[in-house]
C-alpha cells in the first residue's frame, strides 16, 4: 500500500482502513470523509473507530447507534482533538428515537485516537461513525 518514498501531494487508497489519504507534511492522513462501523453486545467500553493520532488532529464525528432489537436509534455530533497523548471530546448534539443508545469517550492507544462507546443495552447495538479529519 505504500510507496518506499512517498512525497507531499501523493494520493493512495488504504484498503486496510478503507479510507482516500494524501501524503503532507511528512505523514499519511485521511482525505474528506472516513466511514467506520462496529457492533457490539456488550455494556462495556468498547473501541468503535481509530485515527492516526499524527494526522488527525482536530475530528468532527457523527456516530449512528442502532438498537437491533428495539430498532431505537441515536444519532450524536462529537468533536475531538488531542495535545498527543491526551484525548478530548465535546458532544454538541444528540437526538433519540426513544432513550441514548450509548455514551463516548475518547483516549489513545499506540498512537491513535480511539473513540469508545458503552452502549446502554446489551442487545446487539450497531454503530456507523462518519468522521471529517482536521487538520
């Protein structure tokens, strides 16, 4: 996937993270919009996305949470940003079709940013996490 010497303004699509970066600035970042999605049937924190803590310095994130058995849903607005190795986030905006599916945090882990949800149930609950990079 990558080049043995990558220059400023070179373009790649990574199918690990299925994710359009551009080289800048000595790093890969993401390009636009980044679509990640999870699952989980468990109340406990757990990892729902990741960013590459080096070039993700400022993310907007929506998280859609879907409860699979109730078909209740959640859609929440989150900013992130980090100093390198502490993560925070802003939740400016949330609306439920009946009661929050989840609540998030954030951390990072080996040099990425991860954004961590506990769902509120323990039936399966899906998550799709659209995020804008800022850089």
């Amino acid at each position: 996937q990558r080049t043995g010497s990558p220059a400023n303004g070179m373009i790649r699509y990574n199918t690990d993270d299925d994710a359009l970066e551009v080289y800048k600035g000595g790093a890969w970042g993401l390009v636009g919009r980044n679509r990640q999605t999870a699952s989980t049937s468990s109340t406990s924190q757990t990892a729902i996305a990741t960013y590459t803590a080096s070039s993700s310095l400022g993310i907007e994130i929506t998280v859609i949470a879907t409860d699979t058995v109730a078909t209740e849903r959640t859609i929440t607005k989150l900013l992130i940003t980090h100093d390198g190795s502490t993560a925070v986030a802003t939740q400016y905006g949330e609306v439920n079709t009946a009661t929050a599916m989840a609540s998030y945090d954030v951390d990072i882990n080996s040099g990425n940013v991860r954004l961590l949800a506990t769902a509120a149930s323990s039936n399966a609950t899906n998550f799709s996490v659209n995020a804008v990079v800022l850089d």
